[in-house]
C-alpha cells in the first residue's frame, strides 16, 4: 500500500541519520586498477515506538537494532556493476515474539554508450513490519527484477521503455494477510526541448494479483517533463489517467486522474527543499485495492561542514475500492524532524522523531504513533 510504503521511507531516512553532508568514497579495498571497490557498511540503533502494530491498540516498545553489509561496485568501460548484501536484526523489549533478523541483496547493471542505456536491478529482502492496513506486526519476503532501456533515435526524440515485476510473499501465518504479485510494462517516447529538459508521452500496463484469485489490470496514460524545470528547480512532473479493471470480484472498473510529481529546490548549497505528489491504484495485502493521494515536502539544511538539520510534513487520502472494505477511507497526516553528525568519514551519529496520525472509518486503523530513532551509521 502506497501509506505503509511512505511511512517506511520517513522512517529509514532517520534511521541512517538523513545525512546532507557528503562523506568521502575511501573503499576498504581497492583491486583491478580502482575499477572495483568494496566497502563495510554497519549500523545500530536505538528506537522508542509508541504503536508497534500501527493500529488503536497498538502498544509501545524499545527496539534495539544492528545491521552489517557489503557493498561492491565495479566501472569499466561502458559497463557497471552496482550490489551490497547484508542483514539488519532488531530486539524488541517487551514483545520478545517480534525480534526479527531480515537479510537483503541488492544487484543493479549498467551499460550506457553514445545511444542506447540500459540497467538491471535484482532484489530480495525479509521485511518485518506493521501493517498499516491489517493493524498487525508482519514478516514477508519482497522480491523486486526490473529492465530499463532507452533508446536516442535522433538529437530531439527518444524511446524509453520499463518492464518489472514484485512479489510479496507472507511468512507470517494469518489469514488477514495475502500474497502480493505485480507485473509492469511500459513505453515512453521523449521530446528533447533543451540538454537539460524532456518533454515525454508514454503508456504503461499493470497486472496485480493476490494470493486469492483476486486480480486487476491497469492501463495508464501519462504526460510530463523532466529535468531541470526551472533554473533552481530540478524533477519531473507526470500527469495522466488511469483504468482500474478487477478481474475474480464484483469490484466494477474504476478510472481515477493519476500523478507523479517529484522537485528538488536547490534553494543554496545549504538548503534543499523537495516536494512530492502521487495519486495512483495498488493492490493491498488485504485481498483488495485503494486509491491514495499522497503529498509530503521535506528540507535539509547544512548548518556546518559535520552538522545537519532535516524536518517535512506529508498527508495523505486513501479510498479503499473493493466491496469487502464497506466504503473504508482513511486519512493520514504526519511530520518529522532531525539532525545527523558527520563525526569522519567513518561514523555518522543521527536523531529523528516521527508523528504519524491515521483517521479512518474503521475503527481499528484510527491510531498515533510516536517513533525516537538514535542511530550510528558505520561505513569503511
């Protein structure tokens, strides 16, 4: 869901301290002539969370956590090579039946020449987590294969395409909760109006099934440009409609505008400001789809060399649209803050609250929820 996967994003980028301040790229080993290099990464952490199960009766916990991890990357030529693998443990100081350890891999390849680029990305990772939706602490197996492409035609026009799939897969043993399968395909063709902005007209296609013989198939079609859209300004901006149609229900097809906004104001060199806006259809864990417009804007700012600043602000709607959900809508609203210390090029020393706030028409999902992270981020 579009919510739980926002709430994660806040919450990681506290968790490795929202670090402005660039911290020298030393390898623990260098080989084949500076082409490949690895590195150690590490962290530990300290989190006081008020609601674990994100759900009214939710209760709070301490959650002690370590994590290790390789990170190994390779350029030479027109080819590179980007992959890390690690493993994250956390223990839980009441609910001792919720300590969790989630290993993840990451591997991404590139090759770019005057005209064609292309990547790949594999990934696989154990995620223990609240639930958002289900109001329940839960453990699953994401999986995630992407390929994109782009193809420069002439100097002006361009071919982009996208093809994807995910699958989210439940250890947990409850039948709330539903596997989760995805597959994407998309063309774009771009316009290119100057070296530093595209204009771009594309179509994408999406089938969503779960775990019950529920499915649905999307069909969008988008409008943008992106790039630098003013002279301090940087992104992209996409707006178009999408066609929800559920196959295995009595769910009618339903169409909705849908947007994707993403900007970077480099306000100085101290400052960023970046806005998001995204409205689009997904499949949820609980047999069913929602439609969720979602906003945030957040800042950094570099008070010293070592010291920075972060805070931001998001809200969101969701509808749920399958029959099962009676009408279920929720609201949410929620602010953050933080500051992170570069002690060298080693170690780097975080801080961040979060407030998350839900309103919904169930009852169970109306909560609060406070989240303190203290972090230690190791890199060598």
């Amino acid at each position: 869901m579009q919510v739980a996967h926002f709430y994660r994003i806040r919450l990681i980028g506290l968790l490795v301290g929202v670090i402005i301040v660039p911290a020298p790229a030393r390898a623990l080993l260098t080989f084949d002539g500076g082409r490949d290099r690895l590195f150690s990464t590490g962290s530990v952490s300290m989190v006081y969370d008020s609601n674990i199960t994100a759900s009214r009766t939710g209760q709070a916990d301490m959650i002690y956590s370590g994590g290790a991890g390789l990170k190994y990357t390779r350029r030479a030529g027109i080819i590179s090579v980007d992959a890390s693998a690690g493993i994250s443990t956390s223990h839980f100081g009441k609910s001792t039946g919720d300590d969790f350890s989630d290993p993840h891999f990451q591997g991404k390849f590139s090759a770019k020449d005057t005209r064609t680029s292309a990547d790949l990305t594999l990934s696989t990772a154990r995620e223990s987590q609240a639930d958002l939706v289900a109001g329940i602490r839960a453990v699953s197996w994401n999986s995630e294969a992407s390929f994109n492409t782009r193809y420069r035609v002439t100097d002006r026009y361009s071919l982009a395409s996208t093809f994807g799939t995910t699958w989210r897969n439940f250890v947990t043993n409850t039948s709330a909760l539903t596997n989760l399968k995805s597959y994407n395909a998309g063309i774009n063709l771009l316009y290119t109006i100057n070296s530093a902005r595209d204009f771009f007209v594309g179509y994408n296609f999406g089938l969503q099934e779960t775990g019950r013989g529920l499915s649905y198939y999307d069909h969008s079609l988008n409008v943008g440009v992106e790039g630098k859209i003013l002279p301090k300004l940087d992104g992209s901006i996409s707006v178009g409609y999408e066609l929800q149609d559920p196959h295995g229900s009595t769910d009618r097809s339903t169409g909705s505008t849908t947007e994707a906004i993403a900007l970077t104001w480099n306000f100085s060199r101290r400052l960023k400001i970046t806005g998001n806006l995204s409205q689009n259809f997904s499949a949820i864990a609980t047999n069913g789809s929602v439609n969720t417009l979602a906003a945030s804007l957040d800042a950094a700012f570099s008070m010293t060399p070592k010291t920075g600043l972060s805070g931001g602000v998001g809200s969101g709607y969701t509808r749920f649209i399958d029959a099962a959900s009676a009408g279920r809508r929720d609201i949410y609203f929620t602010w953050n803050a933080g500051t992170s210390y570069f002690i060298n090029e080693h170690f780097t020393t975080s801080l961040g609250y979060v407030y998350y706030q839900n309103w919904s028409t169930s009852s169970f999902s109306d909560f609060i929820r406070h989240t303190i992270t203290l972090a230690l981020n190791l890199r060598f």
